[in-house]
C-alpha cells in the first residue's frame, strides 16, 4: 500500500506512490539546484542496479534517493558510497536485523556463500551518483533500494526483505534513521572507515574481485581510504578501488 513520508531534518521530501527511478527524478531536482532532498518511492518501475543492472523495486520497499552537496572532491566519493552502508546497517539494526556489508556497500544478511549472492542474501543496495569537478563536487546523489515490507516470492533469487527476517517496518522510521545516520557520518567522515570496518563481512574472507579489466583473488585485508579494498594476493597486495566483489568460502 502507498505510504506517506513526512521525515524531519535534515532533509525534505518529495514522494511519489509510483516513480520510473528515484535516482532519475533525483538527478532532476539536482540538476535544478536543489539540494537536501530525497526522492521517495512506494514503488519503482525502471529502477537502476549498479553495473547497468536493474533492480526489482515492488509496492513494499524503501527505495529513497538523497540529493546531497558535500564539500569534498571527487576522489573523496567513495567514502560516501561506504557511508551510506553502513547507514542503510544501523537502521536493519535499529529494527533486529543483523545486516553486514560487502565490500563497497552490499547489505546482505547472513553468511551462505552457495546462495547466488555470494556471501549472503541481499537486502538492500545502494547506487551514487555524481557531477562536478576534480576538485569539487557539484551534486551527489545517494540512491537506497532497502526491501522492507515485501515478501520473498516477489524479490529475486539471492535476495531477502525486512519482512522475511523479521515481519513488517515502519518505513518512515527506517528510512529517517538512514538519513540521520548518514548526515551524521558524513559531518565526521573519519570514522566512515572503522564504522564500515565493524559492519563488514568482507574483511578476513578469501574474495575475487572483478575490477573489469581483471579478477583479483586474495585474502580481504582492509579497506582504505577513500574506500578501497585491500587484497593479500599470492604476487603481493592489491589496492582495489571499484569492482564486484565475491565471497569465496564461509568465514
Ligand atoms: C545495487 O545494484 O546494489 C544498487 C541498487 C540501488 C537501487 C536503488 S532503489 C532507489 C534508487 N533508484 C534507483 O533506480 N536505484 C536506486
């Protein structure tokens, strides 16, 4: 059913029942100067997936995108990516779901790498979105599909919701306890990296990374500023700065 979202500060919303892409409509509103607002969908029919996939976004979910304007440069982005993971962790928290992260910021429950999400079953999922300069970024957006209140049967294979771990969520709730957590990351962007280093499934674990050009396989060592992941390969360490990371074996 259609919700309404009112959330207090720091952000204002724009909701819709049924939207193409909350990522779209946000690029909009940033390309129109606005800023600190988040685009918010009871349901998305052309929803984004990183890497060009889509992305299943029923009646149900928390699919949300934030328009930010940070004061960083470009290079510095990916710390906002992992930011928003482990935002998008404390409020699974917040409601009983211990979520981890999987290196960037995959939100998968559990730990059964035989499942086709390598390392878990996958409950949420983030994609940001950048314009701007080297030096300066002009606009950021932070695009969060979270399945909340959705049932199994309606998700693809690999993928779980807060209802099947759990049972039904307020959504306004999760999603205002997302948003104030990463504004509050985002304030003190140094402790990014310990606070995703405490929610990561990845750290410790055999992994192959696909960067696109290549495939890394080591041990996932840690992960370094602005948000690379760091391997222990048999011909030395590999600092990994964006790729699809797989789990290889149980932890
Ligand atoms: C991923 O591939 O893991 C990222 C999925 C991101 C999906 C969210 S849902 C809200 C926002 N709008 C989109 O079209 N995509 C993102």
């Amino acid at each position: 059913a259609a919700i309404e979202y009112g959330l207090d500060a720091p952000y204002t919303v724009e909701y819709h029942d049924s939207i193409g892409s909350t990522n779209d409509r946000a690029r909009e509103l940033a390309a129109d100067g606005d800023r600190d607002v988040v685009v918010v969908a009871d349901e998305q029919t052309g929803s984004r997936g990183r890497l060009d996939r889509s992305w299943v976004a029923p009646s149900g979910g928390i699919w949300a995108s934030a328009v930010l304007q940070p004061s960083l440069p470009a290079a510095h982005v990916p710390l906002v990516t992992l930011a928003a993971g482990v935002a998008v962790v404390d409020a699974c928290r917040s409601v009983g779901v211990e979520a981890t992260l999987k290196w960037p910021n995959d939100v998968l429950v559990g730990d059964d790498t035989a499942d086709s999400q390598r390392g878990g079953l996958k409950l949420a999922g983030i994609l940001t979105e950048m314009e701007g300069e080297a030096d300066r970024v002009s606009w950021l957006l932070v695009g969060i599909g979270l399945n909340a209140n959705i049932d199994g049967d309606a998700l693809p294979a690999g993928a779980t919701s807060l209802r099947e771990q759990v049972g039904d969520v307020d959504r306004r709730a999760v999603l205002q306890t997302t948003l104030e957590s990463l504004s509050t990351l985002l304030d003190a962007s140094e402790t990014v990296l310990d606070r995703w280093r405490e929610y990561s499934s990845t750290l410790g674990r055999e992994v192959r990374v696909d960067t696109g050009r290549e495939q890394i396989t080591g041990r996932a060592v840690d992960v370094r500023f602005p948000g690379a992941l760091v391997i222990d390969t048999d011909s030395g360490e590999e600092v990994v700065h964006a790729g699809d990371c797989e789990h290889l074996r149980p932890a």
